[in-house]
C-alpha cells in the first residue's frame, strides 16, 4: 500500500464510526492494532530462529489468526468482530499470566492492554482499518523502515501539552541531545519518563554508529531503559521499540517517583540520562515522601531532577529539559537542588531554548542542563562545578516562531554545535545583550543559585490561548517574584539584617 496514505486512509474510515470521538480516541484505537501488528511481525522473525519458540498470546488471539484477512471472505467482521475483539480479544490479552520469570518480550503484551481502549462500534468500520494496517508488509525492510517515519507522524499527532507539561520533544532535540552526550557500547542509557521513546529512539540513532560486531550488536539491544507512567505513551513506545528492532524493550509501566530515592543502589544507576520530564504538575503528599525532606517539591520537573541525581552513576553523564521556572526559582527545594547540582555534579553548561521550541503544543520557554556525576579539574573547595557556561539559542534566520509548518530542524542546532568545541563569551555590541557567558560555581552561589542567565532580550508579542496566557502569566509573575527575593536578599545582605 502506499504508505503516505495510511494515516489518511484510516481516518477517513474512523470519522464514519459513532464510537470514536477526536482525535485522542482515534489515535489510541490505532495504537493497540499497530502494536499487535508489529508484535505479529516480530513474531515471525522469532519463530524463524529459535526451534522452540511459542507464542505467548493464544493462538486464536494472535493477529495472523483474527485480524488477517485472506481476501476468501471468511475473516471476521460486523457483530462477529465486534464481539470477539470485545469479549475475547481484550479479556484474554489484559488478563495474561505474568511471572518474574516471564520474559520482557512476552511480559509487554499485557502490560500494553493492561488500560487499553477499544472505541469503535461499528464492526463493519472496523475491519476496514484492519485490512488497512494488515496492509503493511513490514517483512520488507524498505517498507518497515519508511514506516518508521509515518508512526513518527502518529505519534506527533498523538501529543498534546497536558496539565502536566507533556508533549512531544522535536526529533531535531532529541538527536541533537543524544549527539552530544556521544554514546558508547555498552553503556547503559535511561529516560524516567519516556513517552513515546523519542529519547531512547534517539540515543539508538546515535549509538548504531558506534556498532561494528556481533558483541556491539547486542550491547546495543541491551543500551536503554525507560519507564512511562501512563498507559497510551507506554504502548506506543514499546511498539517503537519494536520497530526499531529492539525485541526486548526494557520500557516497564510505572512511575518514577514512586520510589524511596535514598534506596537506590549502584545497580539502579546509568550511564547516561537523557529527558524531557513533566512540568507543571503537583505530586500528593505521599510521593513527595520518598524524597529527602529539603529536596521534596510539589513540583514535578524538581522531583524528577532529585531522581536523576540519584541514578546517575559515578562519571556518568546527563543532559535534562527543564523549564525557566527552575532556573530562576527560590523555593526551598528549587535552591537546594540546585545547590546539590553545583556542590556535587559538574554543571558544565545550559542551552537556553526559544519558547517555540514545543510550538503549537505549549510556549512556555525551556532549557538544556549539560552535567556530570565528576568532579571538574580546578574546581573550588565543596564544589564539584568548576564553571558553567550558558549559550542562548536564537531562532534561526528567517524564523520568527517553529510552528507545525516550520518545526525545529537538526541544522539548527549546528550553532551550539560550533559554539560547542570552541567556547567563548559572546555580547550584542549594540544592546549589550549575553548570548554567551561563563560563570564560576561561586559566582552562581553569590547570585542565590540563579541560573536565569543569558536570557532573550524581549519577547515577541503573540495571542495566545487563554490556557497558555495562563501559564505564561503565573511563570512571569513566578519570574517577578524570584527577582524582588533575590534582591530583598541583597539588600538585607548588605545591611546586614536578617528577618525571620
């Protein structure tokens, strides 16, 4: 089929059945398909090599078995359909018995259905958009590779900025992330919030280059590990696993938080962390527990960054999305973090980000935090930061805000990438602007741990949603607040007052 029209042609069929309503639901019922296809698909590669392969789905709910149609007018559908995808199917696949030692391949099946979805009514409908995604012949690897590139496009189709600052992370970001941190074979990479796996998917990308055996090979298979609280992202990730070959995804559904962090050992930690966590979210009471009492926030993206301090192991390395909100924040567990950053990792740079970055799913501007679990040569007495450098990436020429139309693309990056292998302080000779700036681990202590540093000049007055003027107003105003703090503090420094 071509496979330009497989979005298209979907969609059109689902807009005609009176169970799927938006987008949303329309997305996810496809994802649960997608996934037992691929897994279909896999399955075959499996049995072909191993002698004594068997399927942990039943026989009569494996795809080849229900979904597959052999044009002789015997395959399921209408009220036949309907039911068995209903009353058997979904039953039989949330409801598989997994053990500790049930293999990851096998273990992911249920917990894919576990909170899965199946919306459409019309059974009709539903065979149609069966023999569309059956279609597929990803035993080819041209077409299983371009495929690659449509479910990227489902998944961008699937995102949206939540309550809790979710969505998708441009390609050209994760690549360029994943670039920088130069993986190795048989180092161990992990993101705690995964998604969809566009982190993990990225760090595969970059790490392929470095594969040359049959022992790098494995490695590499080995290389990642993700966890993703809700259940649509995880399905689709583990299927992107799938399609990149990885048949064992260690990607488990759960929640990161949820863990006492002072319980880690040397073999919960990684090598390398690459994320994007949420923001913006509260966390109850009870997950703020498992974090030391002067480290816990309400605050998800800093419940996150104490998460990977603690699972970031010896010489590791790190490079983390955050929002301006921790930069310049002030709260008692921002200022520790980040006093636990400076004082015990090396936080050798931030990449300050253009708020359109995740445009149109959010404008909230963000950041890239560059550190390691070292100690920098040269660096001060209770310092593990000798200097941090920050950087401002400006739009590119041309571009007043990315967009759906024109997203953020790999060449962009190329300036840091430059600015990068040769570091220098750069100023706007005209306005007196930072683009460019390095600053001591002292010199950011003194500045009560402010890393708002090398900020845009101004910016560009847009419309924007009422939800989005929301935001943007409690961050300016959050902002506000930090800045008159900062400066009380400096006031009652040189005064020498303190005020309870």
């Amino acid at each position: 089929m071509a496979l330009t029209n497989f979005v298209k042609s979907i969609r059109d069929i689902m807009r005609n059945d009176a169970g799927i309503n938006g987008d949303a639901q329309r997305i996810e019922q496809i994802a649960w398909m997608l996934f037992l296809k691929v897994y279909d698909e896999k399955e075959n590669d499996w049995e072909f090599n191993e002698d004594d392969y068997r399927s942990f789905i039943p026989e009569h709910c494996r795809w080849r078995n229900w979904a597959h149609d052999e044009g002789d007018g015997e395959a399921m559908t209408a009220d036949r359909l309907l039911d068995f995808v209903n009353n058997t199917l979904f039953p039989t696949l949330k409801s598989l018995e997994v053990t500790p030692q049930t293999p990851m391949r096998s273990a992911i099946v249920r917990t894919t259905f576990q909170d899965a979805n199946q919306y459409m009514k019309d059974g009709v409908l539903l065979r149609q958009v069966l023999n569309v995604i059956d279609g597929l012949d990803l035993s080819s690897y041209e077409e299983s590779h371009a495929f690659g590139e449509i479910y990227e496009s489902i998944l961008k189709e699937m995102q949206s900025a939540g309550t809790a600052g979710e969505f998708y992370t441009p390609r050209a970001l994760t690549d360029f992330m994943a670039d920088i941190v130069k993986p190795r074979v048989g180092e161990h990479m992990a993101d705690f919030a995964c998604g969809t796996g566009g982190f993990l998917t990225s760090w595969l990308k970059a790490l392929e280059r470095e594969v040359h055996t049959a022992e790098d090979r494995e490695a590499y298979a080995q290389s990642i590990y993700g966890i993703e609280k809700k259940q649509f992202p995880y399905m689709l990730c583990v299927t992107n696993m799938l399609l990149h070959d990885i048949e064992m995804p260690h990607v488990y559904h759960d929640n990161s938080l949820a863990k006492d962090v002072l319980n880690y050992t040397d073999d919960d930690k990684f090598d390398v962390i690459l994320m994007n966590p949420p923001y913006g979210g509260n966390e109850k009471q009870d997950i703020k527990r498992h974090f030391p009492s002067d480290l816990s926030s309400s605050e998800t993206a800093d419940l996150f960054m104490v998460v990977i301090m603690y699972r970031l192991a010896q010489n590791g390395r790190a490079a983390v999305i955050l929002p301006d909100g921790f930069l310049f924040g002030t709260d008692g567990a921002k200022l520790a973090i980040k006093q636990k950053l400076l004082r015990e990792f090396n936080l050798h740079t931030v990449i300050r980000l253009p708020g359109s970055i995740f445009a149109p799913y959010t404008s909230i501007a963000t950041n890239i935090l560059f550190f390691d679990n070292t100690k920098a040569d040269g660096a001060a007495e209770g310092f593990s930061t000798k200097e941090t450098w920050f950087y401002r990436m400006d739009m590119p020429e041309g571009y007043k805000h990315f967009s759906k139309t024109k997203p953020m693309l790999i060449q962009h990056c190329q300036p840091i990438r430059d600015w990068w292998t040769n570091r220098v302080e750069i100023i706007d000779s005209e306005t007196g602007d930072e683009k460019s700036r390095c600053f001591t681990a002292q010199q950011l202590l003194d500045l009560g741990c402010n890393l708002d540093q090398c900020k845009f000049p101004k910016e560009e007055e847009e419309v924007l949603r009422p939800d989005e003027l929301l935001k943007q107003y409690h961050a300016q105003r959050a902002a506000l607040d930090a800045k008159i703090d900062q400066t009380l503090s400096e006031i009652q420094k040189i005064l020498g007052v303190t005020i309870d």
